[in-house]
C-alpha cells in the first residue's frame, strides 16, 4: 500500500541528525511539504518524558496529528560510549520508543491509516549470530557484551511495535540498518563510530608527522558498512510501502575486517606510519554482514553506493569542514 506523500504529515524524531536529515531530503523529494515535516527538537521536546511526547502529537500541525511516525532519534555511541553509558542508553532508548509508539495509539495514529516506522539496530542481533545475518535469527541469543543495553531496547521497541500492530491495528515498518557513515558523521572522539574515529586519527595524525597510531581490538572483526544516503533511501522505501512491521534488514551483505578497514582508510587519508593494535581493548561482536534478500524482496531496495566510493566523499567532506 503506497503512501500518498503529496497529503502525508510525517513526525520524523531525530530529523535534525546524521541519518534523519537525509530521510527528512528524501521525504522532500518524495513530494511531502516543508510545512507537513515536523522535527521535534530536545530543547523544547524530550521525547523520553511521556507528558512532552503526548503535548508532540496534540499539537503537531496545528492539532490535525501526523499520518505518519518515523522513529530515528537515539542516544548511540561506540564500544567506549557504550561502555560507559549502559543505563542511560538502556533508558533513553526504551523510553522513547515506549511513548512515541503509545502516543501514537493514544492519538489515533492508526485511525486515520497512519503508520509508525521504528528504525532499529544490528547491535540487537545475538553476539554469535551466523552470517550472513538473517532476520529469523534476531532473537536466538544475546546481544555483543558491549552494547547489549542499547541493543536489546531497540530490538524490544521492534517487539513493541508488531505487538501493537496485532492488538491495535497500528501499521508501520521495523527496519534494522547495519553500521552507517558518510558526509556528516559524527568525529567526536569521544562518541564517534569506527569510521569517523578512524578517519579523524589517521588524518590528525598524518598532519602533525606521527609514526603511528594506536587502534583499539586485534583487527580481527569484521563489520559492514552502509552509506547513509543509501540508508535513507531505504527507509524512506519501507514506510512507503510496509504495513506489518516485520525486521527487514539493510545493508550490502559485504564484510570487511577492522584491520583491513584500518589499512583502507589510512591508505586514502595519506597516513604512512605504523598501525600499532591494542589487544587488551574489546574487539565487540566478532562478525557483522547482512543477509538483504528480504529488503529487495519486499522494498525492491539495494545499496547503490560502493565502499571506498563512500569513503572518499566521507574523507573529503571532513577535511573540508574540520576546524583544527
């Protein structure tokens, strides 16, 4: 069932972010209305407060209520913010999750044949999950050590949301993107993901002349690596198009080790010196690659942008617009 993007009034959390303003572009593109997009922001809307999120739906556009949810805020972080956040990124999360999709009932999403679309998380599959990655096996084991608190409450918000569907009636579309990068990312080093932490310390490092760096693990993982833009393009797809809210995944089914990722970057930021690995550090789950038959299946949705394609624009974007 196609979405009629020209009349829809979409909520889209986390609008303002790394991935949601790329979805919020292709919404635009879709043919939905400046004014029929609205993007709460934390300043003036915490959405893990109950009593903030239902003021949200009362008062969005001008009290007619949205026809469609799109959940992407979250608090996320690497293994380190992981490591040092697990009950806030437990709480956060679930709670989020937990008033926009009750919200959403309590006003009458699902009446007016709206639909809600959680957009969930690969750190929800179990540590030893068999690769390729496959839906049906999302809930047979627990998640990587490291950041099972945010895992699990992404992965009970999926759980949330078919529940609802069942009992309420409320659409929607649950898709679990795998690890996302490109222009735009976050470079904090205290809170980046693998790529950008990596692309900022070889880039640093190569400027200031250093020897070597220090990487965090043995190499010996293995992640897959989504573009963004490809990411919302996807999702987007999925809400267009989804009514029950079964795990859909999406990614490019191509893996590559940390260490091999490592040597990739440093070769396309120019950094020469010597790639000194910290055993002692946490490696995180062993494997990551995605089985992507069911998105093609069902979107008719594949990744169109190569890796070291998305790497390049993502290593000329931050050269471009870092400050130091």
């Amino acid at each position: 069932m196609s979405v009629n993007w020209s009349t829809a009034r979409v909520i889209v959390t986390g609008g303002g972010g790394f991935l949601g303003s790329r979805v919020v572009s292709v919404l635009r593109g879709c043919g939905v209305e400046e004014d029929r997009i609205h993007i709460p922001h934390r300043a003036t809307c915490d959405l893990t407060d109950a009593t903030a999120v239902e003021r949200m739906y009362e008062q969005s556009f001008d009290g007619a209520g949205p026809t469609m949810v799109i959940h992407l805020a979250a608090e996320v972080g690497g293994i380190g913010a992981n490591r040092e956040n697990p009950g806030r990124y437990f709480f956060a999360n679930m709670a989020m999750a937990l008033h926009l999709i009750e919200g959403a009932r309590r006003a009458g999403l699902h009446d007016r044949g709206g639909k809600f679309v959680q957009v969930g998380t690969i750190c929800s599959y179990p540590k030893f999950t068999p690769v390729p990655f496959r839906e049906e096996e999302l809930w047979n084991g627990y998640p990587e050590e490291t950041n099972a608190p945010y895992g699990i409450a992404k992965k009970a918000a999926g759980e949330m949301l078919r529940a609802y569907h069942d009992q309420y009636g409320l659409e929607g579309a649950y898709v679990l993107p795998v690890n996302l990068y490109g222009p735009g990312d976050n470079f904090d080093p205290q809170s980046s993901h693998v790529i950008p932490a990596l692309i900022r310390k070889c880039v640093e490092a190569r400027d200031r002349g250093d020897d070597s760096i220090e990487v965090w693990g043995t190499g010996s993982a293995s992640r897959e690596f989504l573009y963004v833009e490809d990411a919302a393009a996807g999702i987007v797809r999925a809400a267009e198009i989804m009514t029950e809210p079964v795990p859909i995944n999406l990614g490019t089914c191509s893996e590559i080790t940390i260490r091999d990722l490592v040597e990739l970057i440093a070769r396309l930021t120019g950094f020469r010196g010597e790639l000194r690995w910290d055993a002692s550090k946490p490696d995180g789950q062993p494997r990551r690659c995605l089985d992507v038959s069911r998105a093609r299946a069902l979107l008719g949705w594949q990744a169109q942008v190569g890796f070291e394609d998305g790497l390049k624009r993502t290593i000329d974007w931050w050269e471009q617009n870092r400050t130091t």
